[in-house]
C-alpha cells in the first residue's frame, strides 16, 4: 500500500485558533475606517461594492466582491471607498457600538454617507503563539484572495457566512464554532498559499 506523507498538514496542526469574534459592516460611500491593528489575525470577505485597502509602506489593492483579505498579524491599515476620504478611527466605531465586553461579542455597524453600499464580513482569530511567532511570521502583511482564485470555488465565503450567521445569531456554541470554523478558513488560505511557493520553488516545506 502506497503510503502519502503531507509534511504541511503537521507544520499547520499547530495553527488553533484560541478563541474569534465576528463581525459585519454596511459602509455607504462615502467613507473610510482606520485601524490601528489587531491583536490577532484577520479574515475579510467583501460584498457589494469594491473598496480600497491599504496598509503602510504599500500600494493600496482594489478589494472586488468575493475576495478574501487575510492580515496574519493583524497589522494597521486603512479601508474606504476612496482613498482621499479622511478616515474616522476604527476604535471610535467600537466604542460606539460594541456590545458588552470588546472583542468578546459580535460587532455590527452603519457607516458612512448615502452612496453605493459595501459590505464587510470578518473574524478575528487569537492564534496560538507558537504559531504566530513561526508560521504567521514567514507571510506578508497582507494575503488578497480574489473570488475567482478560491479554491474550491465559493467555498471560503460560504464558511465565512455561515460563520457570521450563526454568531451574530447566537445561536448556541457560536464562540467554539467561530474560533473551529474561523481556524479551517486560515488552515485552507494557508495550504493554497505554501502550495503555491512551492510550485515556483519557494516552499520550505518539502
């Protein structure tokens, strides 16, 4: 019998997602939000119309419906329908209307003036150190997955939802499953990812 070794899958066994929390924006150009970084790593989908992202020292990307945004540390950026719009902090956004203890509950919002809308749907991930200080470190700041490149198709936006769903619900154990339904979206991101520095020789993992 033909045994397959997947060395990948034991280098991202370490990956867990310690706990997460969701959450979900309705933004109407004109705006623009300014985070001063997260303490983990974040996971973005976007609906309805395109938006600008941008985080420090590179050029801004063009996020389109369907693509996923990933910042493995969770670094600063900025996000708006147009870059020349003056950002309004993201901490104000979560003081205002944060539910109960912060990064602890699911966190919706309005935003914006009475333009075309975009809608952001996130999770936020505490991963396990030994993970964030090996595996997380070697990517760049930012991951852009468009809709067209997931792989399967449609597959990572319809976890996201459902995850999304069933924590702005509260439907019962939504804490464990957004940190386990969290986890797979990053393990999958992950593999396409090293997967894909190995084709062009660039993988570490043999």
């Amino acid at each position: 019998m033909q045994t397959f070794v997947d060395p990948l899958s034991d280098v991202l066994a370490i990956c867990r997602a310690e706990r997460a929390v969701t959450a979900s924006f309705s933004l109407r150009a004109p705006w623009a939000l300014a985070s001063e970084g997260v303490p983990g790593t974040m996971i973005r989908i976007a609906r309805g119309q395109p938006y600008w992202l941008q985080l420090p020292g590179l050029a801004p990307v063009q996020v389109l419906p369907g693509d996923l945004i990933v910042l493995p540390l969770g670094s600063p950026h900025v996000m708006a329908s147009d870059l020349a719009v003056k950002p309004v902090a993201f901490s104000q956004m979560i003081e205002r209307f944060a539910q109960g203890q912060k990064d602890e509950n699911p966190l919706t919002f309005e935003h914006g003036g009475d333009g075309s809308e975009a809608r952001i749907d996130s999770v936020l991930l505490w991963i396990s150190a030994h993970c964030r200080h090996s595996i997380l470190n070697l990517l760049p700041p930012m991951l852009h997955i468009p809709a067209a490149e997931a792989a399967p198709p449609a597959v990572l936006g319809s976890l996201l939802q459902t995850l999304i769903t069933d924590s702005l619900a509260r439907r019962a154990g939504w804490r464990l499953a957004a940190a386990r339904l969290g986890e797979l979206v990053l393990v999958h991101v992950l593999s396409n990812y090293f997967a894909a520095q190995q084709k062009t020789g660039q993988g570490w993992v043999q």
